[in-house]
C-alpha cells in the first residue's frame, strides 16, 4: 500500500495542541471569575483548529465535517459484461379483467372517498370496456461509496494506535455488506490514526465559561438592577443588598462541563470511515393511448415478464416494443456513467413487466363517464367523478 523505506516521525503520536490555561479574571465587583473566556465567544472555538489533525499517509485530502468527498473505487476486476439473449415474445397476453371486477373496484374507490356518493359506481351502467396494457422497465444498481473525515470523542483510555504503522487504504478496509438492493450504512474507525489531542473547546481544563454570567458565578440582580436596594433606603432582598445574585445556569460555579470533551480533558481524534451501500432505481413507462396519466402506474404492479441480475447487465435486446429497448440501453450508459466515477457497482438488475389498463365507459343519469383500473391491484382513477360534494372538517 505504502512504499517501504518511508519513515513516520512516531513523536506525534503523543503530541497536543493546547493553550495554556487562561487565567483569572476580576469582576466588576472585585471577585475573581472562574475562567477567562479562551475566544470570544464565551462557549469557546465550535470547530477544532486544523493543527489537531495530524498528515495520514493515503489521508490527506481528509477534513473535519466531511469536506473530503467521496472516495474513488479502485477499478473493477469483473469482467466487462456481454449481450444476452433478451426476452422472448410471450405466447400470452393479459385478460381484460370481468366487468364484475371493474364494477367491485370502482365501488371500493368510491367508498373510499368521504365525500363521494357511491351511486355512481353502484348503479351506474357500464357500456364499453377496453384494454390498453402497457410495458414498464426498471433499471436498479447496487452501489458502495465510501467517504472519510477527522472525528473526536472524549478520550477514556481507548488505544491510541497513529503512527504505529501505516493505515490500511480507504477500500482495503473489510465492511459487512447488506443483501443486494437494500439500503445501509456502515461507520468504521480506521486503524491507525487515533491520537491523544488536548480539547480544543476548554482549551484542555474539562470546563468552560458559563455563557449567562460569563465564568462569574453571580450576575446583576434583575429586581434592584444591581443597586442593592427597591426603593429609598429599602435594601433589595432577593439579592440581600449587594447587587447581584447567584447565576441560576450554573448555580453560581461559573462554569460547566465542557460538552465536548465531557469533563476528560482530552480527545481522541481519528479518521472516520463511512460506507454507504445504496440502491438506485429508474423506470421507463411506454406511452399509451388510453388517456390515463403515466405517474399513476409509479405505484402499482404488473405481471414480470424478465427479470436480469448481475454483476453489470448488458442492455436488453430483442423485446418486441423498441421503445423498451431503446430505453434499456440508454439508462443502463447512464447509470454506468454516473455511479462508476464516485462508487463501486455491485450489482444491477433489469425488469420488464406488463401492466394492465382497463379504461372503463359507463352511464349514470343519461349521461357518459369513464374511469380507470390498471396494474395488479386493480387501482382506480376516476378524475371526473359525477357525484361529490363539498365538506368542511371543523
């Protein structure tokens, strides 16, 4: 991985970056604060300094906060894919659904739906079925993308291992990878890069300033405005006379936990490792004339007439309708073209299903409409419903 004869200056393994701790201050009542703020802002720095991060071999373009990016996939070792037979015509079509099928589906959407009458669905008289099946491709692929940045936590007692010997490269590092197409993620500590860094937010001392007071303990009484007394000679007794009362935050220590590092002083900083394994997807619907919108069907099934999966498919060939076909192979260049430069491709898989469209024409009232019922679950669209009513939920 590292060209041997490299030597590592192991000195930084035990090396912080700190301050020396601020000193203290006096109050504009003469009593010493606790702390004096390290920055500013009396919370202290939000972000750690680059000097914290040490130069890891095969690590430089690593920042804190992600800003490194994904990581190249080192270049397959699979095969290029080649073409296969594509699917046959089928011997078979789909049968038009009964019209007692279309009528109970129609029926439940309407029943469905509070504010339609269901006469419609019920009595109305169906003069004209029609078939307008219709193809869907999908196009799935299978990636992992790995991406690196600094991370830090309170140190207590974990092996701090930088500089022991060179890390592992980014894609060198085993991860558990789920099952193909599903969703995951996987967050590992890289070997060799933990060090024992003093925090940078309380500058080493486990504690910070409190923001209400400012590290004093005790800030102007709210009643008397710091006078010591309400009215006259009348002493203020919620602060007793003297003008200022305990600071409620921090009951009066002037300083809290330091959230970062939680009171240990100390981080240990290293290089977070995130694999993302993810599933990408994209369909390709043949238009049809039937007159229903295309972005219905996205959530219904359809009969699976193919089904391809490998390591990296070849576009199918020899299907019937062309359109399928030419949409195969241009989202097959197009997910090779956009997922190869920034993850590794682990799979990919391509359907073709058949989905079913029935465009139903009936009466009701003297009077001719129509609805929809396609794919498997017999879904309806009916836009033009004839018997709705508005209401108002109070």
């Amino acid at each position: 991985m590292f060209p041997s004869g490299v030597g590592y200056d192991t000195s930084h393994q035990n090396r912080t970056y700190g301050v020396a701790n601020p000193g203290y201050v006096q109050t504009a009542e003469g009593a010493p604060a606790m702390f004096a703020p390290p920055a500013a802002d009396s919370q202290g720095p939000s972000a750690p300094p680059a000097s914290m991060f040490d130069s890891v071999p095969g690590y430089e373009g690593t920042v804190a906060g992600g800003g490194g990016g994904f990581l190249p996939p080192p270049m397959p070792t699979h095969p290029v894919p080649q073409p296969e037979p594509g699917p046959q015509q089928p011997h078979w079509n789909i049968p038009s659904i009964s019209e007692e099928t279309a009528r109970e589906a129609f029926v439940l959407f309407a029943s469905s739906k509070c504010c339609y009458n269901a006469s419609p669905a019920k009595d109305g008289v169906i003069t004209n079925m029609e078939a307008f099946n219709t193809y869907r491709y999908r196009l799935e692929t299978f990636t992992e993308s790995r991406s690196t940045e600094w991370s830090h936590e309170p140190y207590s007692g974990q092996p701090v291992d930088a500089f022991a010997q060179p890390p592992p490269g980014p894609w060198d590092i085993p991860a558990k990878s789920p099952n193909f197409f599903m969703d995951d993620k996987q967050i590992i500590r890289v070997p060799n890069t933990s060090s024992l860094k003093s925090c940078h937010s309380c500058v080493g001392m486990g504690r910070t300033p409190c923001k209400d007071c400012a590290g004093a303990g005790n800030k102007v009484c709210w009643v008397c405005n710091g006078s010591g007394f309400r009215h006259g000679d009348d002493r203020c007794h919620h602060c007793s006379g003297r003008g200022r009362e305990n600071c409620t935050r921090c009951h009066g220590q002037g300083a809290k936990q330091c959230e970062t590092c939680h009171g240990k002083q100390q981080l240990l900083v290293y290089i977070k490792l995130t694999v993302k394994w993810a599933n990408s997807s994209d369909n390709y619907v043949v238009e049809q004339s039937s007159g229903l919108r295309l972005d219905n069907l996205s959530k219904v099934t359809g009969k699976e007439l193919f089904k391809d999966s490998q390591y990296m498919v070849y576009p199918v060939m020899g299907f019937p309708d062309a359109t399928v076909v030419n949409a195969a192979q241009r989202l097959v260049n197009e997910h090779q073209s956009k997922f190869s430069q920034t993850s590794r491709i682990l799979q990919q898989r391509q359907t073709i299903e058949l989905i079913p469209v029935t465009k139903v024409t009936y009466s009701w009232k003297g009077n001719s409409h129509l609805y929809f019922v396609y794919g498997n679950e017999f879904q309806v669209n009916a836009d033009n419903y004839p018997a709705t009513c508005c209401c108002t939920i109070m």
